[in-house]
C-alpha cells in the first residue's frame, strides 16, 4: 500500500511539473472496462485534441475498435503530461502522450508501457508538423541565432525544449542561455506580434497560421533532432497488462489498424480533426500531417532519453525496454 501511495504521489508531481496546467478526466473513468451496449466492453482513452491524435477518432468512426469488441469513450485533456497520472491511478486504461513525458515518468519508477505508436515527424525538413517560428521581420535566421532568445514553448521541461536546444546544437549555437518561456500553442503567436517573445515553437494548426499571417519558420526542431523522430504514442499502466490482457490486445490491434488507415488517407483525417478540434475548415487543407506509423522507433526514444539527460530532466535514463512493449 505505501509502494501505490508512493507511486501515485510521484504521479501527482509529474502532473503538476510537465504539464503546464491540464484537464484531468472524469471522476467516474474508473468505470472503464465495464460491459457496454451491443456487447461491447467500454474503455476510456485520454488524449488531447491536437492532430496527432486524429487515427483514434478515425478507428472509431471506422468500427476498428467495435471489430475488437470495444466501444472507445475518449476523454479530453490539454497536456500529455496531464494524462499520466490518470492511467497510473487507473482513472483511465489507455493515454496519449509525447515520449519525453514517458521517459521522465518512467524515470521516477511510474509503471508505464507503450502499446502503439501514435505520431511522428515528417523527417522533412521545413516540411514538418512543428517548427520554430519568428516574424517576418525578425534579424534571426537560423537555430544558432535563438542564443540568449526568449522562446516560447507549451511546456517547460519536456519535448519541446527539449527538441529547439538539439536543433540549436545542430546549428552550431549554443542552447544554455536560452531563456524558454512557457505559454499555451493558442497564445503563443500574439505574443510573438507583440515582442514578448523573440520566438515560438508551434505544431499545426498553428503553425499553418503563422505562415499564412507572414511569419517566417527557422528551424524544423523535430528534424534536427533525429530523422523521422517519433513524438507520441499510446500507453497503458503495468497493472491493466497484468489484469486485463486480452483488453489491451484487442484495443492494441484496433489501434494499429486504425494507424495504418490513417496514414493511407490524409484527406480522411483532415475531415476527422473538424470534428474534435477548432480547426478552421478553410485552413485543413494546408495543414501539414505528422507521420502515423505502424511501429516504435527505438532509436528516437534513445536520443529523446539522451537529450532529458542532458538538459537535466531526469537523474537517471530509465530502461527503454521496460518502457517499450
């Protein structure tokens, strides 16, 4: 019992260091699991209403999931950090988030496992998803130039700063006087037009609008960080493996499935985000998509536990095998 209290404390902290603020799901999440109408089972995924997670929606407008017998309730949070605890109290069965937040979970002995992958980078650079961005009339041009920036990003400590000190690293600048400042993707360009900060790093939809309202991209910091880098992906705690196997199999398969859908028809998910974001129809089009693959990039965790290392986000790099399915 003091090893649970222990574990849901250190939850607690995680919540409120990494995410920024966050929505926490329903109390009554802790009904996930119980037989649903038509036979199906009930299962609550926590996620966050941002493209990346657009598959799931499609899964389950597509019956991928009623396939396997399940019938999804999906829960909105603001932050992958947020969902964290969520699954570990067992308030939910599965999450969405980025992997540096698992990485630093794991870190302090939370039991989570990645069971699928959920987004990644182009790999293109210029041509990602997220991306550094300045105004038009900025003096700076490249990463190297943000040395001694204030630079905003969504979350302290986490994926994003994480990523712009690499793709400053890579452009032969240095990253430790950056001066990174936290602030919600919604905010993040007025303050940009106003000078509160001398840059952001955006993912779409806001990325999209900053090029529309003539604001210029100097650094594609996923690509810079490693080719291809996966970002995101889908977990569960050790427990719901332990005692719900077949559960998490059958929303495993369904959420492969539902990857692979998502990645053969971007037109279909450009439809889908109108659904469950506040996306303007007319902008959807000129979005650019992450990546959905279909397995884990080992490597990418690799260099994200390197980089949480080494810009001090955790103490020790957890074992990525006991992370990883």
């Amino acid at each position: 019992m003091t090893k649970i209290r222990a574990v849901l404390a250190a939850a607690s902290v995680l919540f409120l260091t990494a995410c920024g603020g966050g929505q926490t799901p329903s109390p009554d999440a802790s009904d996930a699991g119980r037989p649903a109408s038509a036979g199906l089972t009930s299962v609550k995924v926590s996620v966050i209403p941002i493209v990346d997670v657009a598959p799931v929606y499609l899964g389950a407008q597509e019956g991928f999931f009623a396939e396997e017998g399940l019938k999804l309730e999906l829960v909105s949070a603001q932050g992958g950090a947020a969902i964290v605890p969520a699954v570990v109290s067992g308030q939910v069965e599965f999450g969405f988030s980025n992997f540096t937040s698992l990485i630093i979970a794991r870190s302090k002995g939370l039991p989570l496992k990645v069971v699928t992958p959920g987004a990644g980078s182009t790999g293109a650079q210029g041509k990602d998803f997220g991306g550094v961005v300045v105004k038009a009339d900025s003096p700076l041009k490249s990463a190297a130039d943000l040395a001694g920036k204030r630079v905003a990003v969504n979350t302290l400590n986490n994926i994003n700063d994480t990523t712009v000190r690499a793709s400053i690293r890579a452009a032969g600048g240095d990253p430790k006087n950056v001066e990174f400042v936290e602030l919600p993707f919604p905010d993040m360009l007025a303050a940009l037009d106003k000078g509160s900060v001398d840059a952001v790093q955006v993912v779409e939809p806001f990325l999209a609008t900053a090029q529309k309202n003539g604001d210029r991209v100097i650094a594609s910091n996923y690509v810079d960080t490693a080719p291809e880098l996966a970002i995101a992906g889908y977990f569960t705690s050790e427990q719901t493996i332990a005692s719900k196997p077949d559960l998490v199999k059958r929303f495993t398969s369904a959420m492969l499935k539902s990857l692979k859908y998502a990645s053969d028809n971007p037109d279909a998910v450009r439809k889908v985000l109108l659904t469950y974001t506040k996306i303007d129809s007319a902008m959807a089009g000129s979005l650019t998509l992450p990546t959905y693959p279909s397995e884990i990039n080992r490597g990418s965790l690799e260099t994200l536990s390197k980089l949480a290392l080494q810009d001090g986000l955790i103490q020790t790099a957890p074992d990525l095998g006991g992370l990883l399915p």
